[in-house]
C-alpha cells in the first residue's frame, strides 16, 4: 500500500511539472500571462448598471465597457484603438504621464454628464463625447495644442482644460473657445501643476470648479527661479541633432517655483488672489467646502508644519482651521472629507502615531477623535452622510493586508465589510446596497465580486487564470524578523524541488524607501513572475520591509530621518542572517537588486557591505541626493544647509571607490524623474578608478523603461548577470 501510495505521488507530482506552463521573460512582459486587466474606473449609471475601463495587456489598451448588473451581460461601448494613436505627445504630455506612471493608451479616463447620457473622454490632448444611447463618438477639440487635465463643469455647459499653460473652457453647446488666463511668461504656469506636486505630493490638478460652476480655482505657477534640467529625446536616427527639452526640476536645496491661489468669475473672467505669501511653501491641495468656501492646505518648506486654511469668497477672510506639527516630517494623508448638510469635516492625522480620523468644525474646532490603536487609515472610501457612515480602508486586523471598513460615527462602532485575505478595492451602488469588490493576493492576480452590502456574493463578474496552478509557482513563505528595535516582515520563494539541505544562491529584491510596502497580500505583478522565474532557475529570492517603509505607523518611518540607507541596510541583513542560520543560504553567492530608491539601496549595499553581497543589479538609482527633487529629498534629509553630513552619508558616488562588488547599472537617458546625471555621474567615479562594471543603457527611455522590447532586453541580461554571478 506505500510502495503504491508513494507511486502516485510520484507520478502525480511528475504530472504537474509536465502539465505546468513554461514560464519566460518573453511571457511576463508581453502581457501573454495575465493579458486582461480587472475592472478599473468603475462609475454606476444606476443601482444595477455600471461603466468602467479594462486594459488589454498585450497592446497596453485601455476600452470602455458597460454592465447590467441583473443579467451580467457587459457590453464593449468604445475600444480603445478609436481614440489611439491620433496626435504624437508632447514633450510636455510625456512627462506629465511619466509622472502618473501611465503605460496605457485608448481611454484612459472619463467623465460622466449629469443626464448620464453622455461621456466626456480625454485622450493624447483631444476630447470626444460619446453618446450612451446611440453610440456615436464625437470629436470635441483637436486642436493644434493639446488639451491637458480636461474637466466637466458641475453644469454640464463647459469643458475646461490646459493649453499652452493656460486655461480655457469651450462651450458644449456651441464649440465656443473662452481663454480664462494669459500668463506674462514662458515661465508662468495657470492651472497646471509644477513637477514635485506632480510626483511627490498626490497634488494631480492645479484647478478646481466650484460646485455651482461660477467660479474655478486655480494655482499660478511661477517657476522663474526653479532651474533646468537638460533632456535629450532621439526622434530621428538619421539626424545628427537630437530634440532638446528643458524641463524645470527643483534639485534639493535650490529654489521651488511659487505658487499662489487666485480664483476666477466665469462671467466677469475678473481674477482675485486669494493666498499669496512671500515665504517658501507649498500647496499639497484644495477643495470647495461650499460654493463660497475654499479648503486649502499649506506646507512648510522643511515639511515639519502642514496647515489647513479656510478661505471666504464672500468675507474675504483666511482662517487657520488645524495645524500639524513633527520633529521630522507631516505626512499628506490626503483632503478633508466635508459634509454637505452641516459645517463639519472628517481629517486625518498622524499626531497619535498612527493615521486616523477625527472630526472637526468649520471653524477649527475639534469635536471628537475617532479609532485608536496600532493601526492606521490606508485611505478613505466614501461617505454616506445621511446614514452616518464613512467607509475607509486599513491594515487593522493584518498589517499584510488592506480590508474595507465602515465606521457608524453617530455609534462609534467600526465594522469590517470585507471577510476575504487580500488586498480590497470597493466600487459602492448609490444605494449603498451593494458593492463592487476587486481581490488580489500574493498567490491570485485579481477576483471581481458583485456582492450584497452584508458580504453576500452575488457574482464573480471577472477573474484571472490560477497562474500559481497554470504556471507551479512557488508558494511565498511569511517570515517575521524580530530586531530590538521593531517587528519585520518579509517573505521567501523558493525552487519548487527545494532540499533545505542544499545551499542556494540568493537574491534580494528591495524597494526599501517610504510609504511603499513589498511585504503584503496582494499580487505583486511582472517582478513578482520574474522572481518566480528565477526560483526555477535555481534561485531564493528574499523580499523584506524595512524601516523607513509604510503602512505600519509613523514611528517605523521615522528610523530613516536624516540618513537614508543605514537603518535600511541593518535591517536587510538582519533578514539574510536569519536565512543563513537556517542552514539552506551559500554565504558567497548573495546577490541584490532594486529600481530607482531601491537602484539606490542596491548601490548602497554594494557599497557598504561587500563582505554579504558579493554582486547587484541597480536601475534608475539616486546617486546624489543633492540630485534629486526638493519635496521628497528635503522631507527625508531636510535641508542641505542643515544636513550636508547626512547627504553626503546617504549618497553612494561619496564613496563609490569603495565598490568591489560585480555590478550591473541601468538607466534611461530620457529619465526626467531620477535624471541620468545620477548614473553618469557614479559611472564617471567608477572610470576614474579604473572600477569595472556593466551597463545598459535606454535612450528614449524615462524612469519605468517602458516598452516591451526595452523590458525583454533588460531582464534577460538581468538573468544572464545572475546565471553568470551567482552561478558559477
């Protein structure tokens, strides 16, 4: 009976090794794995009927879709290729989608009209309505410019947008174009946002209408001092002068651009300021509280006072409602949540430790702090006023995931809505009788679930193949590391025939820097597929969260203020050591890789502990903190006048003499984000001492290296380096 039972599974375990795919580079970053994407954008035309976007993986586009949720028949209202490739982008538009890290193309957004039967769809600077009922796509503006962030007024009469960086509206009804502002010059910007609001602050406007369409706010933008950054774009292989762009980028320690408020009277076009100050700020965001109320928060240069202003239009008057204060830096945990029927608005705050939400009038005064204990709040879903409930999402029962809550604020009860492991992402009816949940985990890629306000599943409206089933991944192994200074968490993939006997290579993936989380219950995408690829190889792959990273309370972030990589390094072999002890890791085979904070953290390891990392592969790394933007640099480091020892401490090309480590660099010499001085300055210290190391190098390419053949290129030489390194 064994000797038969032991057959069997032989056998058995033999089948699956034959039945399961083959899994290549070629595969993971073509989009052939998981060649649809869930649901995304979801807007529900009636308690049964929903719209949404869905990507095509394979040719990255992005279509349009309808559902009735009482048949669950979905219907494909407009495919992305009728609004593709019809103008070539900007230098400008390249960089505001860079900065949003859009790879897409097709319908990228929409807009629904009050009447919900048209759409208002922005794609590469034009605008088109398409009609619901007849299904017609009409072309709304194409002109010679571009139409950046445009927008649906409240009353559906006006489309406003960015041109030329100024703003206009054009009418609906007539196709008549109205010019609001007209900038003095080149280095004036109304309307759109400056480049460290683009990508560091989650600031992705810089205006806003007010509710009864009268009035719009906006951010003038004055970048006269901010300096510039040369790029080169490759447009043509037969010219011998490559298109030149200047793209102002504040470096840490130089001038920001100065921003100030002002609002504008759709009737009169007679523009008022309403915040202006000689001091070095910024504005992380606004909203309208009311038709005549203005909410905007203010930011402090060094990043330690966060304040948020009401501003009258009626009155005229300013006033401070909350100030936030740290020793090192406040978090910008998003806008107020305002209630519509009295002058009461929800806030979030980290002053406890950990974010959470507390209730406060219009006049700044706090009427009560709402959840306690060692979690905080991810993010906020929706607000249902008329029931007493706000809804948001958090880590509260598992620091791995990301659940749906409600909280009854009349009762002061929370309540979890979402029982499923994972990470959640909800689409509620207008009803509120039911919702929308999309699930992924570290071992599924996505789950649509159509379910009843209680939980209840009702349908699976859309899901992706088993690819651990399909594909015999390996299963990640949870591994909590115990340091007297905090609780860690990380996880370990290995080959599937692992023999805890033997001794493998091992690499480390690290990201490591702030607010980011390696470490949870959700699908981790093509580097994940990648990793997995490498088990089979004959690799460990060991990811880790360090100190310094999110999710887990201000205090774990705090660890990395004024010195970035030490505390993230300790923490990074504390994990390999625990994984050596147990028996399975060969000692000089321990290799690291990363992409842009994590390039650097690659550099930094290399750098400082040769003796553990015998080699790495670094992408798009900050070299030079001196190099980088001022909001995210400064946040960390402060300012250089204050910090000069702590950004020299933190930048590899210090002591980039110090490599003896194989390493292999990549970066994309369009980078606007992580500018290609920080890798040709560490490759010219490395020349200087005669330092071997590899290189590849993307023209054309920015900070995400987009493309699938630029992405197939680079990790198969990335696997080539590891065969090579750690192999042999």
């Amino acid at each position: 009976m064994k000797r038969i039972f032991l057959f069997y599974l032989i056998f058995f375990s033999f089948g699956l090794m034959i039945l399961a795919k083959d899994l290549t580079i070629e595969k993971i970053f073509s989009g052939q794995i998981i060649p649809e994407s869930p649901m995304s954008s979801i807007y529900w035309l009636t308690n049964y009927k929903i719209i949404y976007l869905k990507e095509d993986m394979r040719t990255h586009i992005s279509s349009l879709y309808m559902m009735n949720l009482r048949t669950y028949k979905e219907e494909l209202l407009l495919n992305g290729k009728e609004v593709s490739g019809k103008r070539e982008l900007t230098f400008q538009q390249r960089e505001i989608n860079e900065r949003f890290r859009v790879k897409k193309k097709g319908v990228l957004s929409f807009q629904v009209f009050t009447g919900k039967r048209k759409i208002l769809i922005p794609s590469e600077g034009n605008i088109y309505i398409f009609n619901l009922k007849t299904k017609k796509l009409d072309l709304f503006y194409s002109g010679k410019s571009p139409a950046i962030d445009p927008k649906l007024s409240p009353d559906n009469k006006y489309v406003s947008y960015v041109k030329d960086n100024d703003l206009y509206l054009k009418e609906i009804k007539n196709g008549k174009e109205i010019r609001l502002t007209k900038r003095e010059n080149k280095n004036i910007k109304n309307g759109l946002g400056e480049f460290v609001a683009l990508e560091e602050m989650g600031r992705p406007t810089a205006y806003w209408w007010s509710p009864d369409s009268t009035k719009i706010a906006y951010l003038k933008i004055d970048e006269t001092e901010v300096k510039e950054y040369p790029l080169l774009y490759y447009r043509d292989e037969n010219s011998a002068y490559p298109e030149l762009y200047r793209e102002k980028y504040p470096a840490a320690g130089t001038p920001n651009a100065k921003v100030e408020i002002n609002l504008i009277n759709i009737d009169s076009k007679r523009i008022k300021t309403v915040f202006k100050e000689d001091s070095d700020y910024y504005i992380p965001s606004l909203i309208w509280a009311r038709n005549n109320i203005i909410f905007f928060q203010k930011q402090d240069r060094r990043q330690k006072l966060l304040e948020l202003y009401s501003y009258n239009i009626d009155t005229g008057e300013t006033k401070k409602l909350i100030e936030e204060r740290s020793d090192t830096w406040v978090n910008l945990l998003g806008s107020p949540v305002v209630f519509s029927r009295v002058n009461r608005f929800f806030w979030i705050s980290e002053r406890d430790g950990w974010a959470h939400l507390y209730l406060y009038d219009f006049n700044g005064t706090l009427i009560r702090k709402f959840l306690n204990g060692n979690f905080g709040i991810i993010s906020l879903s929706k607000h249902y006023e008329k029931m007493g409930v706000i809804y948001f999402y958090s880590n509260k029962d598992n620091p791995l995931e990301k659940a749906l809550y409600g909280l009854d604020y009349r009762k002061n009860i929370v309540s979890r809505i979402t029982g499923e492991e994972g990470y959640h992402t909800v689409s509620f009816s207008p009803n509120n009788r039911h919702y929308i949940d999309i699930i992924t985990t570290m071992n599924y890629p996505y789950r649509v679930l159509y379910k009843k306000i209680n939980g209840v599943v009702l349908k699976t409206l859309q899901k992706s193949s088993d690819i651990v089933k399909d594909y015999n991944l390996s299963k990640p192994e949870i591994i909590k590391i115990n340091t007297k200074d905090a609780v860690l968490y990380s996880y370990l993939l290995k080959p599937g025939n692992f023999d805890p006997n033997k001794k493998y290579p091992l690499i480390v993936y690290i990201y490591g820097g702030p607010h980011s989380q390696n470490v949870s219950d959700s699908w981790k995408g093509d580097f994940y597929l990648f990793h997995q690829l490498l088990t089979k190889k004959g690799f460990l792959v060991y990811v880790l969260d360090n100190r310094g990273t999110g999710k887990r309370g201000k205090k774990l972030e705090d660890w990395i203020y004024g010195k970035l990589g030490e505390k993230e390094l300790e923490d990074q072999i504390a994990g390999i050591n625990y994984l050596i002890k147990r028996g399975f890791v060969d000692e000089k085979k321990i290799g690291i890789w990363g992409w842009s904070y994590g390039g650097f953290m690659t550099l930094y390891s290399l750098l400082k502990r040769p003796d553990i990392f015998s080699c790495g592969i670094s992408v798009a790394p900050v070299t030079n903190w001196l190099c980088y933007d001022t909001h995210y640099t400064e946040r960390y480091l402060d300012l250089p006048e204050l910090n000069m020892n702590g950004y020299i401490e933190s930048s590899p090309i210090y002591f980039a003499d110090k490599l003896k480590s194989k390493l292999f660099l990549v970066f994309g010499l369009y980078d606007d984000n992580v500018h290609p001085i920080n890798s040709i300055g560490f490759i010219k210290k490395l020349e200087s001492k005669g330092i071997k190391f590899d290189t590849l190098i993307f023209p054309n390419r920015g900070h995400s290296i987009k493309g699938k053949s630029k992405r197939i290129l680079l990790f198969n030489k990335m696997l080539e380096f590891w065969e090579r390194n750690l192999k042999k």
